[in-house]
C-alpha cells in the first residue's frame, strides 16, 4: 500500500515520466474524482494501487478526476494558468486580446512575445508543466486497464477509450505549443528518463493513432460519471469528440481527403449536433456542444465572490462597469477582433459585449454569459469541442481539394447562422482566405485556435510583425514556439531548448 501525497501540478521529473512513483498522482485523482464528479464516500486517505482498476467506480474515477480538475483549474484558476486557459495565454500571444496588466510577468510576457524559460514559476501556467502530468495519468490508466480482468468490459472499453483520447489531446497541445515533444506512451521510468525530442511528424503519428482506437472504444452516445448511464451532459469524451479531434489533426497534417471524411461524420450526426442561433452556442446544454468541461470549481474566496463559479471565461473576460483594470479583470478584446466582424454579424452581436468609460469603450469576450452566481451549482459549462469548428474544418479540406462548392456550402453554414449572406468567395485562394476569416471571427478566444491557425498557415510572421507594433513590442519568428522551462532542461540535458530562448 502506498500512501497519498501529492499534487496533480507537478514538474515533468517530479512526475512519471522522470520518476517511479507514478501511481501517487493516479491515485489523488481517484480521490479527486469521488469527492467532486460521482456521489459515493470517498476512498480512504490510503490505497493501493492494485485496487485502482479492480473496481468499476474506482477505474472511472481515475479519467473523472482529469476532468474535475480541468474543471477546477477552468473554474478557479483560469486567470493564472491551467489547463484550460489555453483560451487566455494563446489569445494574448496573438492578436486577439489586450492586456492592461503591466505589472504581471505572465501577462506580459504572453502578450509580449517575451517569454523566457526561466518566467516565474508562481505565475506562469507552464503548459508544459501542466499537460505532462495528465499524459502520464493516461499511460497509467492504459496499462493498468490492460490488466483489469475484474472491470465490467462496456466500462473498461469506455475508459481505455478516453484515456487514449485524453493522451491524443494532451500531445496535440504540446506539439503545437513546442513543437517537437518527448513522446512518453508508458510508465516505464528508466524508458522515459532518457526520451529526447521526437519529431513533429511522429508525434502526431502518435496522436492520430490514439484517437482512431479511441473511435473504436468510445460510446456514442454521452455517459454519466459510472461510464453506462446516458446523459444530457456533454461531459465525457465519446466516439464523436474523438471524430472531431481527428478531423483536426489530419487538417494540421494537410491530409485533406481524410480531413473531409472525420468532419462529415460529426456533421453527419444530427442526432446529437446542430448549429443553434448564436446565443444558444455556448449554453450548458447547447446541441452544438461536441465536448465540454463541467463547472464544478466552488470558491467563495476568488474575487471575494459568491459560492460557486461557472467559467474561467466568464469570470476573467466580462467586464465590470468600470472596465478592465491589472487587479481584476486585465484584458479586453483587441481591435483585431473586435472591428473585424462584417456589419449585422450576429456573432458579434451575441458574442461581444462591451463597456464605456469615460470616452474608451472597451469590448470583452461574451460568449459565457456568466461571471459568478450565488447559486450552488453553475449555469454554464466550458465548451472545449463544438460543432462549429468542424464545419470550418471541412470547408478547409475542401477547399484545398478544389471543391469550391462543397467548401462554399460549409463556409455558408457558419454564415447563415450568423444572419449572414453567402460567401462571394468561388475560387481555392478566395475560399481559404475567406475560412481564415471566418475562424478568426467564430473561434476567437477559444482553446488557442487563432494562434495555432497563424503558425499552421504560415501567417504568423506577416500577421504578428504588425501586432508587435501595436502592442509595443518586438516579433522574432522564433517566439511562434513557447520556450522548455529552464526545470525542465536541468533535469533532463538531453532535451535541446526551442530556437531563441536560453
């Protein structure tokens, strides 16, 4: 029996891929899981490993637990890092968000372009720090799933499902934030110890893999916190958030053919998925929803607020009355966004709002509706996945494959919801232009997306040399990848650092 006493926020030695002692992080989000996401007792401040997988209720909640503190960390901490402020960091290292916040090194050094190793580990959301730990949770569940003979088979076929899922989502950050990564896909310290940079190409090799075993393992239908009941919540990954990321990753890989044939089976699956006016897009029940992260972080002392929080989104990007300010709420939404919606977009209509003072009006993200509530449970969830994308996705591939008509009707999907007219676009070079545009405006703030659509395009340098500008700053093409932390290289001298940075 080991006992527990960890942290999941740990560095990439401390965790399994430098260390033995893997199974202590498994199990605190055993813990985690049962307190937060399923109603049973929770398990004894001591356990073993061995009884992780010898239990239906157990084995779930070690895959609830990465999304209960994905939740909490969206909740509680999107401001400062997590895993889901990939919304925030991205947003202000491209041309989407404007910082206010002068005295805070982290804010800075994103909206910048500045980012050093060595950035102050108290502030930085280290995504390399934070995703790690995940992976290393997701090899765990992997393998100890493989040895589970006593687990119910719909529920181990379930979790080996999103464990693979789950790791292949965790890779595509990582590749797309650092570029080549140490690829870890097991326990094995000695192994993982020693593992150096793999390419750019393996790793997606790797992520395109898990996710077509995780098409094959995961339900279609949405599960409760036991893997076998159906729910309303779009909370657990199913076989169409696999389909949809996939779809993702053979567009970042320019495999278009395979791109268009992913998209359209989530497209395809009107049962579950739909485009609903844009003031329903991001509600808690939204058909839209593809896949997203519950709301369950309670903290009656963040911003001295009320009793449970909704979204980190909600909670940073609405703007009180006197607007943004470095001690609250320190961005608002650039000009680049915010001036370069076409007249009666109802996007811009539903999904920008904005305050006056003084003679500056500063628009804000609006998509989450919600900053805080007194009630005891949250209104709105984090969408992480949606529908929308993969319409966009779709025209892309299509596009390219000189299918300007079936481009033009997905391009004209996403315009139709918008109160929009039809795309004039009727030619490859027009139509990509005109998707880029159209991703700029639909998926603005969301999961790093604009940011990611610059490097993957090849815009970043002509695009971000004029946003430099505008922000004060300086752009060198090397800033496009975020830097290793200095930890990080310290402990393990066979990783070499992104070009740029020391």
């Amino acid at each position: 029996m080991e006992s527990i006493n960890t942290t999941f926020k740990c560095s990439l030695r401390a965790c399994n891929i430098w260390r033995r002692r893997w199974v202590l992080l498994l199990l605190v989000l055993v813990q985690t899981a049962c307190k937060k996401l399923i109603e049973v007792a929770p398990p004894e401040s001591t356990i073993g490993v061995t009884d992780v997988f010898t239990t239906d209720v157990s084995a779930a909640a070690v895959l609830t637990g990465i999304y209960t503190n994905m939740s909490n960390s969206n909740s509680t901490e999107f401001y400062k890092g997590g895993f889901t402020s990939m919304s925030l960091f991205p947003s202000l290292s491209a041309d989407e968000l404007t910082s206010v916040a002068p005295g805070s090194l982290t804010y800075n050094a994103y909206y910048t372009n500045e980012l050093t190793s060595s950035i102050d580990p108290y502030q930085s959301p280290d995504y390399w720090k934070i995703i790690y730990p995940i992976i290393f949770v997701t090899n765990s569940a992997i393998e100890g799933l493989e040895n589970a003979p006593h687990l119910t088979p719909i529920v181990k076929q379930q979790l080996m499902g999103e464990a693979k899922f789950m790791r292949a989502f965790c890779y595509f950050y990582l590749v797309n934030l650092y570029g080549a990564v140490p690829l870890a896909i097991s326990t094995d310290w000695q192994v993982n110890a020693v593992l150096s940079r793999s390419p750019v190409a393996k790793v997606y090799q790797q992520i395109i893999s898990d996710l077509k075993d995780a098409q094959s393992l995961l339900s279609e239908i949405y599960l409760q916190a036991d893997v076998m009941s159906k729910t309303s919540e779009r909370v657990r990954p199913t076989k169409w958030a696999a389909t949809a990321l996939l779809a993702r990753a053979y567009l970042y890989t320019e495999d278009w053919a395979n791109t268009e044939i992913q998209a359209t089976a989530v497209i395809n699956n009107s049962t579950l998925f739909d485009l609903p006016a844009p003031d329903y897009a991001f509600r808690r029940f939204s058909r839209e929803t593809i896949w997203q992260l519950r709301g369950v972080g309670a903290k009656p002392d963040v911003y001295n607020s009320a009793t449970t929080l909704n979204t980190g989104e909600g909670l940073l990007f609405i703007l009180p009355s006197w607007g943004p300010s470095p001690y609250g709420n320190p961005v608002y939404l650039s000009n680049n966004i915010a001036s370069n919606f076409e007249a009666d977009d109802q996007r811009k209509m539903s999904w920008v709002n904005s305050v006056t003072v003084g003679s500056n009006t500063y628009y804000y993200p609006f998509k989450y509706k919600i900053g805080v509530t007194d009630l005891p449970y949250s209104l709105e969830n984090s969408i992480v996945m949606r529908l929308g994308e993969q319409y966009l996705i779709r025209a892309e591939a299509r596009a390219q494959q000189n299918n300007i008509g079936g481009a033009q009707n997905d391009v004209n999907a996403i315009r139709t919801r918008a109160g929009l007219s039809n795309t004039t676009a009727d030619n490859k070079t027009t139509l990509l232009t005109a998707i880029l545009q159209e991703r700029k405006v639909e998926l603005f703030t969301e999961w790093g997306h604009r940011w990611l659509d610059l490097k993957r395009t090849g815009n970043i340098d002509a695009v971000m040399s004029l946003v430099a500008h505008q922000k004060g700053a300086s752009w060198k093409t090397t800033d496009q990848l975020y830097p290793i932390p200095l930890t990080e290289l310290k402990k393990a001298p066979q990783l070499a650092q992104n070009a740029g940075y020391y």
